[in-house]
C-alpha cells in the first residue's frame, strides 16, 4: 500500500434524519488531488491529513441520510475564530472556496445532524476531533511518511492509528494512476 489518501460521495437523498453513529472522516489531499479528473485549485496539496466531513450514518443501512429537512448553511455561524481554524483542518482542497465546503457538508450531512449538534457544535465537534486524531502526527510518529518508494501494508497503517486512538478506522484507498498495482491511502473514517 502507497501512502496517499480520498473523496467519497454518496447521493441519496432523505428527509428523514435518523442515524446510529457519526462517521468522521479524514482525506489527504495529495490523493484527492492526484485521482481528479480536474486539478485542484492548489498546485501542491496540503501535506497533512484534513477533514472531509462529519456524517450521520447507520449500521444496517449501508445508505446514510443526506439532505435531510433542517436549518440550510449559515455563514455567520462559522465565527472569526472558530473560521480560522477550519481553514486548516477543513479546507476545500478542490476549488479553494472552504466556505463552499462547508456548506456543502451541511447542507448535506449537518442537516441530518441538527437533533444531536447546531451548525456551530457540528463545526466545532469536527475540528475538535481533527484536532485530538491528528492522523498526521499519528503516521508521522510510527514513521509512516509519505515517500516516493516506500509503501505500508494496510494492517501497518491501522495498528499505527488503533495504538494512539484505541479505536480501529476503516482506511479508504484508491488506485495509483501512476502505478496500477498499488493502491493509495485516501481516507482515514472513525
């Protein structure tokens, strides 16, 4: 397995917001990037793992709710400081607009949330829990690094997150354009 790391999309739609558990997921952007038909708005990707999203899900149901009826995206609610901070844990790494990302996510998932956390304590909660699984320290500190030739098997890169958090991820990967055997690491879900 090649160290790089993904974008999941799901486009069902619900009106319903009934959920079990929160997905929180992780990409790196080096491998967004990398698997785009489209370049992303910056010419050399953030080196560090960033949010994706915060989505409601369920274990019997492999379709988690989305677009559900709820308070839409509200700028303001994303105030100064709180702002700051998801620029670096959460920025739009395909356009460049965060404040789209964020909507996006909202709008998509948040809704479906808003009977356990407002827009802001989604917000919150999802850079508390980048900020307290820093998945890129994690590697960092089993010395697993992206490298041009050094690869990991995926049970190196679980038991490397499992040590530090005490919880199993589920890694998401995608094929190496580049190399058609390897896959690489796109995203880290809890």
């Amino acid at each position: 397995l090649v160290l790089g790391f993904a974008f999941f999309l799901c486009l069902i739609m619900s009106t319903s917001g009934s959920y079990v558990y929160f997905q929180f997921v992780q990409q790196w952007p080096p491998t967004t990037c990398g698997v785009r038909w489209k370049p992303c708005s910056k010419p050399r990707p953030l080196q560090i793992f960033t949010i994706h999203g915060l989505w409601p899900s369920n274990y019997s149901n492999p379709t988690m709710p989305s677009y559900c009826t709820g308070s839409q995206f509200n700028d303001r609610k994303v105030y100064p400081q709180l702002r700051s901070k998801l620029k670096r844990s959460w920025p739009n790494v395909e356009s460049g607009n965060d404040t789209k990302f964020w909507e996006g996510e909202w709008n998509k998932h948040g809704t479906c949330s808003e009977q356990t956390l407002s827009q802001m304590q989604y917000f919150e909660r999802s850079h508390a829990m980048w900020y307290s699984h820093n998945i890129t320290n994690i590697l960092k500190s089993a010395s697993i690094v992206p490298h041009p030739t050094q690869t990991w098997k995926y049970s190196d890169i679980v038991s490397a997150i499992k040590t530090d958090t005490q919880r199993t991820p589920l890694l998401r990967c995608k094929r190496d354009p580049a190399q058609p055997n390897s896959q690489l690491l796109h995203e880290v879900v809890f």
